[in-house]
C-alpha cells in the first residue's frame, strides 16, 4: 500500500534530519586533527538550517518549560534566582554527540570571556569543547556529571554542566529563547 503524500511530506524531513545527525559524528576521524570550528559546525547540523518548521519541531524535544535560552553551541543557559547562571547540552547536542564518556570542567573561580573554551566533551563520537555562553567567573561546577558523564544523556536539561556569575545582569536576555 502506497502511504499518503501528507506522509510522506513528514519522513523526508525526518530523513534527513537523521541523517545529519549521523554525519555530526563522522565528520572527524581523529578529534585532534578537528579545529573549533569544524566541531562547532559538527553540532550546527547544517543539513537542517533551511529544512520546514517540522525539523525546527523536532530539534525542540525534549526542551524543558520556563526560562531557558539558547546559544548557536547547542548549549542552554538558565538564570537562577540568585542571579548566576547555568548551562548544559540542549537535547539535540547530546543526541549528536551520542553517549557522553568524559567532562573535563574548569576550576572555580576562573573568569572566561563569553563564547571561550572552558573546558571538554568526549562523546562515542566526538571531543568538543564546552563554550561559556556568557562573560563571568566560574562559581560551581557539577561534580556529580564528572564522576557519571552519561547522566547528560539521560537528562540533558536537568545535567548542568557550569554555573557561572555573569558579569552582566542584562547578558542573559539578549541569548536566543528557542534553540538553533
């Protein structure tokens, strides 16, 4: 039986966003040989940039509810009451990166600049750097994910990665408020 064009219209995006999430991991053989931009490029997914508002639906699963902003990194950031922030993995980086082996957070109290290195992933597939979304100095890290990496797979919104002060108290809104 022949499915409906309707249907149809549904699993070519779907094709292809898969299968741009496979070829987020092949891109590198060697994680070495990557520079930062071809692994930033690697998470951007440059096969959906153009793609319906159906694939722009599905790079949203699993986003959480409240106050949550984006960086062109995949990354979230969500302020706290206190005024710090903290980021992770939106839903899609994780699932491009594939199981998450190993975090390498920086110390306490180190000042970054925003959209510096700040520490590394390494997945099954890739090794990237983790990119602070703001300027700021580090106030805590999540230990926890250091000793289980994988828990980011499990809850990419709930598995902070750093908490950061910002050293702007209006940086936080001029972030994106849907992910990219």
């Amino acid at each position: 039986m022949r499915p409906s064009s309707r249907r149809m219209t549904v699993l070519v995006p779907i094709a292809v966003l898969a299968s741009s999430l496979t070829a987020c991991g092949s891109d590198t053989a060697d994680a070495s040989d990557a520079s930062d931009a071809s692994t930033s490029t690697q998470l951007k997914g440059t096969a959906v940039k153009g793609e319906s508002s159906v694939l722009a639906t599905l790079m949203e699963s699993g986003k959480p509810e409240g106050d949550y902003r984006y960086t062109d990194d995949h990354m979230w950031v969500r302020r706290n009451a206190d005024g710090t922030v903290e980021f992770g993995l939106t839903n899609f980086a994780q699932e491009a990166l594939g199981d998450i082996v190993y975090l390498d957070l920086p110390k306490p109290g180190s000042n970054y600049k925003a959209n510096s290195a700040c520490g590394s992933l390494e997945s099954t597939k890739s090794m990237i750097d983790i990119v602070t979304p703001l300027d700021g100095f580090v106030t805590e890290i999540n230990k926890g994910l250091i000793e289980n990496p994988g828990k980011i797979n499990d809850d990419p919104y709930g598995s902070w990665l750093i908490r950061l002060a910002p050293d702007s108290s209006t940086a936080f809104d001029s972030l994106s408020k849907t992910p990219t």
